[in-house]
C-alpha cells in the first residue's frame, strides 16, 4: 500500500474538525470502537483502521468531503455495503473511509421508462423488490444481492449467474451522477441511450472507487420472464460436463443461467441444503431455461438431449417453480455450505475459455495436492467464470500465505490459458500484484494515466488494482521502468 | 497517406506522426468519413491493410479480427455458424451517399447499433477487448477474449465511440450470440405518432420481448420496399418477434390475444413473415427510410417521451421522422441545408436526452457541434482523458469537439 503520510495523520483532528464542519458530529468516527465496523470489507484477511470515517448523505457533503480532504493532501477509500472480496474497500490508515450507506433511497421508479434511479447504498435486491409487484426485476444478481450495494456494484461492475444472457451492471446502467476528487459533480447518461461524447458512463463502471465517488445511479429494469424451467444434470466426470456446456452453446441455446459445480462442491452443498444433488456424480450442471413457456419448454428438452448425448447419468427438469428453486438452493449456499466444511475458505474469481475448464480443473487438482489445501470448484458455466473456493484454516500457521499462493497459481493458469484474472470479484488488493500476469508495463501505464485523468494527486483508493504508483507528473512523458520498488503489503491478521 | 500493414506499422505510423506533431486522419473503410465535425488533418491513416478475421471460436461467443476487417466478411463467416453480432450493425451508405464498406473498427470506434440496441444492448456492450495504439505511439491491450472480465478499466467501452480519437484500434475482440431461429414482424397499421409510442410502451411492459419497435409514419412507409408496408397508405408500427420458432408462435399468439387492442378497439394489423421482415429491419437499420436529403439528427430520448419531442419539433421545423428503440431514438431529417440545432436541441433539453448531427454538410459539421454539448466538468474530464491518450493531439484532431 501507499506510504503512510504522518503528516496527514499528525493532523486528523484538524480533519476531523473539518469534516464536522460539513457532517453533523455523528457522522464523523473518530474512537476506534466506532470506526472498527470499517476495518475490513469482503476479504477479511486484511483488516486496517482508516484515520476517519466520514458518513455523508448528500451529494453535496460528498463533494465538500473531497474537497476538504484534497485540501489536507487526505486519501479517500469510498465504501458502499462493504461486500468486496477483492478488499476493494479496504481502508488506509492515513485515508479517510467515505461510507455511503446513508445514500439509501430510491429517487424514482419509472415504469414507461422501464428505469430506476437510486442512491448508491440502495441495495442490489431492493431494486428488484421495489418494482417485482408491476412484474420487473433488476438483471444482476451477485450472491450477496441481499446487503451488496448498487453503487459498489457499479464500482466493480458485479456480474451474477445470469449474465451470459443478461449481462454484468455495465450492460444495465443507463446514467450515473459522480463526485471526482476536486469535488467537481458529473452527470452522465440519464434515462435515455448512448450519449454522444466519450463514454465515462462505461469507464466507470468497474473502475473499483479510483476515478470518482458515485452518488446517483440509474438502471434499466426488464419484464420478469414468463415462466423458467431448470435441468439438474449429473455426469460421470468434468469432460462430460463440459463437452455439455460447450455443446449447448453451439446448439444456438443461450441458458438465463448455467452452473457447473464439481464433486466437493457438490457435497458441501447437498450436506447443507439438502437439495437433492446426485452424490455419486463428478460433476452436475444447474441449466435454467427461461422466457414464454413454450420457449422454455422446448429448450428444455433440446437441453436433455444434449445432456444424454455426452453422457449424463442423471437428468432431471424441475416440475415446478419450488423445484426449479431446490435445484438452485444447493448452488446458492456454496459458498456458505464450503464454509462448514473448512474453518475458513477463499474464493478465487478467475475467467477461463470455456473450453479449457477440463484442464483448468486437471491443473486445480495438481495444485491442491502441492499445497495440500482441499478445494471445491463452482463455475459459471455459461460465461466461463471460475469460483475455486480453496480450503484452510486460518489458525493454522502459514495456511492463509499457502492459500493466497495456491489462488495466485489458480489465476495464472487462467491467464496462460487466454483467460483474465477476475470476471466479476475486482482487482482490489488481492490480485493487484498479479496484474502484470496479464498486462505489460505499456498496458497499465495507459491505464494509470487514465486515472491521472480523473484524480490527479492519487487520493482516490490509491493501493488498489496497481502493483505500483506513478505520479501523475511522472506518467507523462518518461516510460515506465522495470524493477520499480513494490510497495510493502498491508498488515494482515 | 499512412498504409501500415502490420501492427508494428502502424505503430511506427503514429509514432513518426507524434515526433513531427503530424495530425492524422484515422480511417478503415472510409465509409463514415462525413460522420463527425469536419476537421481536416495534415495526413491519411489508412488502416485497409489491417484487415481479417485473425480467431473465432463459435462455442466461445467470440470473435478477433483486425480493426479494418469489413462487417460484410463478419457477418459472412459468423452465419456459417447461425450466428451474429447481436447489436445489428448498421450501414449508412444510403444515408451519408458513400459507396465504402463499412469495416468492424469503425463500427465500434463510432458505437453504432441497430433496432436490436433495444434488446441486445449497443455496440459498446459486445465490445470485449482490444489492441490499440495510442497518440504517444505505444501498442496496449485491455479487456480479454472472454465475456465476463472486469480486469482493470473497461478502455473498450472508453474507445467506442470515440471516432479514433483517443487511439487507433489494431485488433479487437467482440462478443457473438446464436442468430435467431425464427423471426415475424407485426405491422400495426394507421396509429398516430402518441398512439404508437404509448403503444410500444405498453408492450416493453409485458412478456412479449420483442426485439425491434419501431414507428414509420406514412412518408417512411412510402420508401420501404415491402408491400404491406408501402402499399397501405398509413402509418406503420412495427414488432419484431425473433427466437426459437416455437418461442415467436407463443409470442404472436399472446400478442393477438391481448396486446393489439386499444381501449377496445382493435388495430388492423398484418404478419411479415421471416424474409419480408428482415428487410424491412434492414431498411430501419441502415435509415434507408429516410429522405435522401435533407439534415438527418440522431435523437435520443427517454422513450416514453417520443413522442412528445416529435410533437415540438413538427411544429418547428418542416421535417420527417422515423422512430426506432421503442420511442426512445428518433430519426429527424430536416428538409434544406441548415442544421437547426437551436431548435433541436432546445426542443430535447428538457425531455433529457441528447442529439448528433449525422448527416450535414461539411460547412454546418464546422459550424454546429455534431456532438451534444457536454456540461463544463463533462468536457474537461473529457480533455483531459483525451490529452491522457494522445497528448499530441495528432489522432482525428476536432472531430468530436472542436
């Protein structure tokens, strides 16, 4: 992480008197009691206490925020509901934590428009829950939709296991309002399409709190689907089920949802749901057909077909919508049913050609042998994206560094077989030193001035997505050398 | 002029053209050289060469080809596999009177999409990665060959749209899907322009997902070179259903059940089967609807509010209309030389929305901002992002803002 700057931190009461000028007295932490909620997000295995918490609720205290803090040389970690699991919220101790959960209101639901403009810290399911009684929903779904907010998911541009069909927050924003770090305020987008001009809106958009402070958000909502009927699959070995996934694709087929979870994955989770999961499979898909019911009718049925032509040894398509649900329950609490069996687990996010998960999966197994750390793999299938979910016991001296280099080899597997190191998680701090695994200095350079171009001093979540930090002054002309010093890593517990 | 034929060309091209603070013209096709301010520069980068489809693996949902690479080759190769870019690509070589192909580059450095936009979403959103290289000279990479990625900034959305101002686009990488099996249009004969866009927005409401809304008041349908649409003598709105053939059929039926009735009254409605319609679609994507003079604007709305901006701008302004998207674009052609962007833009303002001049003469594309104004920090974020790619200010010079 950045060096911390004493200065700023010699002076943190002066912010603090700051802020209070802009927030009212409550909504500046200070104690370390009251400020201990914020040390950590999604990736709990670094924790830090950031020098401030301020809690802003208007657009306006943020920008006033910004400014102050620019003026102070402050840094600023933007923090919607705290769910990354990339530490892309991950405090600085010389930084102020701006945490956004006050923004919590929806500003307007629009049905002719088939839009909703919301604060940031509305969560991801209230969304949909405020507009499913007219028959619409919100598309993304990430497995934390009940508390993760929807300005952290346009943060980090949250995807969910329907989005082959449906697409990632970046395919379902239409506008943004955003506070950069001189505290100017930006609109982009709105209710209509494709503003002319350079696309800020998408460059935002997973740009993980390092280019502005989002403070508004508009998403389009769609037309619940008529009726969806899900295939629970089994097969005698990760081939099969892949050859299946790759063979449906090419039938023309485009699944609302298709998920691949490997044997102890399989277990873990029918242990803990009881959903019904065939446990002398290797491999089972979830696949969900979806859309008017003669469409998800036949589809299903062409869907079986494929399955029984590679060889599946169990098919079965849900009878009803309390089936369909059963089915998904078991996928649902992976991540939560890994957890019992394992102190703890970490969950990798790596992207891979689909038809390479046979020998990501060969090369997962080798690895977790070498290490001797278990894992579980779920997949979503339909658009490549791995979760190997790598078990340890955080107690036990030296598994969590044998964990974080076991997930490291995982992503560069991922990386050497044409695919990327996150699809959905973010960069963060987790994987920021794996970057130039994928991308050369010329690459990040451009992205960094980028970044210069919206936040010229580096306050803005500096220590995120970039292995090292430039001054902007510096990205300017001269071309980045090799061999630059590592910043040292953040205390971790 | 500039014809690198390897990467390394071009970036030797641009890297020469910064030492010399040359200013380039970045072209594939040429096929939208009147798109955009007319902003002449000192020399031709003509990326021709660059051109073929370099991978493609169907049962990937992706597609690499170098940046020059013609749509037509694309879309050739991906209906061997009974696939395509979902985003409908237009060709506006009807409505900007140019005889050049369109190419895979230019398409999405401009963030071009057809009626499909409504449901498939733009150019910019199958747009999955690139290589480029930058007004400094130097060749990155960002985004990857996969659909779902979010490592580091999405630059692909950053340059689409960007009429190779930022960087000149080497190789890029988009998302295909499965071209649908079965398509129908419904043709709703004789709503007014309010009827229609209530109509549409009655029909995004339900299940129907249909696939193309659009609405061709009589002068349009008088171009169109589908019987049912020409000979009728009335407006026309149009419904596209496409999907599995046993999908479309559910659709139809539902439609004629419930959705083609107002206030009780029914329309008179006619089926275009699968070839009759994808002309007709053909025709709204490329504009060919249009008159073939005139000033054509690009309006973009809230779609409900469609109508409501066609209503101010006829009383302005002697001018035809199409629209598409549901209500939410409207196509304005202007008859006479003069752009109006006073009128027309004052007109959308208050509805929330913006509008691109994309059909003027090179005197009006230097007087009137082709491109909607942007608000004071809008533009100089947007400087800035430009001086961070192309410090020299030497690729396409002027062409969005001046």
């Amino acid at each position: 992480m950045p060096a911390v700057d004493a200065a700023v931190v010699g002076r943190r009461e002066e912010l603090a008197a700051a802020l209070r000028w802009i927030l009212p007295a409550n909504s500046v932490l200070v104690g370390e009691d009251e400020k201990r909620p914020y040390e950590s997000d999604g990736l709990t295995a670094y924790r830090q206490m950031p020098l401030l918490v301020a809690l802003p609720e208007t657009t306006e205290q943020v920008s006033a925020i910004l400014k102050a803090c620019a003026s102070f040389g402050a840094k600023v970690v933007p923090r919607g509901a705290g769910t990354s699991l990339s530490g892309g919220a991950l405090p600085l101790g010389d930084g102020v934590l701006l945490g956004l959960a006050k923004f919590n209101r929806i500003l307007d639901i629009d049905y002719p428009n088939r839009c909703v403009v919301a604060q940031p810290g509305v969560a991801n399911l209230a969304i949909t829950r405020a507009v499913e009684g007219r028959g619409f929903y919100y598309a993304p779904d990430p497995s934390s939709q009940v508390v993760c907010s929807i300005g952290g998911n346009v943060a980090e541009n949250a995807g969910g296991v329907h989005c082959l069909k449906y697409g990632m927050t970046t395919n379902n924003l239409l506008g943004l309002e955003a506070v950069l770090m001189s505290g100017e305020v930006i609109r982009v987008g709105g209710k209509h399409l494709d503003a002319g001009g350079y696309d800020i809106l998408g460059v935002l958009t997973g740009s993980e709190g390092l280019l502005a402070v989002i403070t508004e958000v508009t998403v389009r909502i769609l037309r619940k689907p008529e009726t969806a009927r899900a295939l629970l699959v089994g097969f005698a070995s990760v081939e099969a089920a892949g050859a299946c996934v790759a063979n449906i694709i090419a039938a023309g087929v485009i699944p609302g949802g298709m998920e691949l979870m490997d044997r102890p994955a399989i277990h873990a989770a029918e242990a803990f749901t009881h959903a019904g999961y065939p446990l002398d499979a290797e491999a089972i898909l979830i696949v969900e057909l979806d859309g008017p019911a003669a469409e998800a009718e036949e589809l299903a049925l062409r869907v079986a077909d494929i399955a029984r032509a590679v060889g599946a040894t169990s098919v079965r398509a849900s009878a009803s919508d309390e089936e369909r649900l059963r089915f998904w329950k078991g996928r649902k609490a992976a991540f939560p049913a890994v957890g019992r069996i394992a102190p703890d687990y970490y969950c990798m996010d790596g992207t891979i050609p689909r038809r390479k998960l046979p020998q990501v999966l060969t090369r997962i197994a080798e690895l977790s042998k070498q290490y001797g750390l278990g894992v579980a793999n779920v997949f979503h299938a339909g658009d490549g994206n791995l979760h190997p979910l790598i078990l340890y016991d955080a107690n036990q001296p030296g598994e969590l560094d044998r964990a974080e280099a076991f997930g490291a080899d995982i992503l560069r597997e991922c990386v050497a077989v044409g695919g990327v190191l996150t699809g959905e998680h973010g960069v963060g701090v987790e994987k920021r030193d794996l970057m130039p695994e994928m991308f050369t200095e010329v690459d990040l350079a451009q992205q960094q001035r980028l970044k210069c171009a919206f936040d010229a001093d580096g306050a803005l979540n500096p220590g995120k997505v970039f292995p090292t930090l430039h001054r902007c002054a510096e990205m300017g002309r001269v071309h980045v050398h090799r061999g630059e010093t590592r910043f040292p890593d953040v205390p971790r517990f | 002029m500039l014809r690198p034929t390897t990467t390394l060309e071009l970036q030797e091209a641009i890297t020469g053209a910064w030492a010399d603070a040359t200013t380039l013209e970045v072209r594939a096709g040429g096929s939208k050289a009147a798109l955009g301010r007319d902003a002449p520069a000192a020399q031709a980068l003509d990326l021709t060469a660059l051109s073929g489809i370099t991978d493609y693996d169907p049962a990937e949902l992706v597609l690499t080809a170098r940046a020059a690479t013609p749509l037509a080759e694309v879309r050739a190769v991906l209906a061997e596999r009974n696939q395509h870019l979902a985003f409908e690509p237009p060709d506006y070589a009807a409505l900007l009177a140019s005889e050049r192909a369109p190419t895979l580059g230019g398409t999405l450095a401009a963030n071009l999409s057809g009626p499909r936009r409504l449901s498939a979403g733009a150019a910019r959103d199958h747009f999955l990665g690139l290589s480029a290289v930058s007004g400094r000279g130097e060749l990155f990479k960002s985004g990857g060959r996969v659909v779902k990625n979010v490592t580091g900034y999405d630059l692909s959305k950053l340059l689409a749209g960007s009429f190779g101002t930022l960087a000149v686009l080497g190789e890029v990488t988009v998302k295909v899907m499965p071209a649908p099996e079965q398509a129908c249009t419904v043709l709703v004969h004789d709503q007014t322009p309010a009827q229609a866009v209530s109509w549409m927005t009655r029909v995004t409401a339900t299940p129907i997902d249909a696939s193309g809304l659009a609405y061709l008041p009589v002068h349009a349908c008088g171009r169109s070179e589908v019987q049912a649409v020409r000979a009728g003598g009335t407006a026309v709105t149009a419904l596209r259903l496409e999907g599995i053939g046993a999908s479309v059929a559910a659709r139809l039926q539902a439609l004629r059940e419930g959705w083609l009735t107002d206030a009780g009254h029914g329309y008179e409605t006619t089926v275009l089967e699968r070839d009759e319609s994808r002309v007709l679609w053909t025709e709204i994507t490329d504009c060919q609807l249009l008159p073939r003079q005139g000033v054509v604007w690009k309006v973009s709305v809230p779609p409900a509010r469609g109508a409501d901006v066609v209503t101010r701008l006829t009383a302005l302004l002697d001018c035809d209309v199409v629209f598409d998207w549901a209500g939410g674009l409207v196509w304005v052609c202007i008859r006479g030389d003069a752009a109006r962007e006073t009128v027309v833009r004052g007109t959308i303002r208050d509805c929330g929305g913006h509008a691109t001049l994309i059909r003027a003469s090179a005197t009006e594309r230097r007087r009137c901002p082709v491109f909607e104004p942007l608000s004071p920090p809008v533009a100089a974020l947007s400087r800035r992002i430009k001086d961070a790619f192309d410090p020299g200010g030497i690729l396409n010079p002027g062409r969005m803002f001046a």
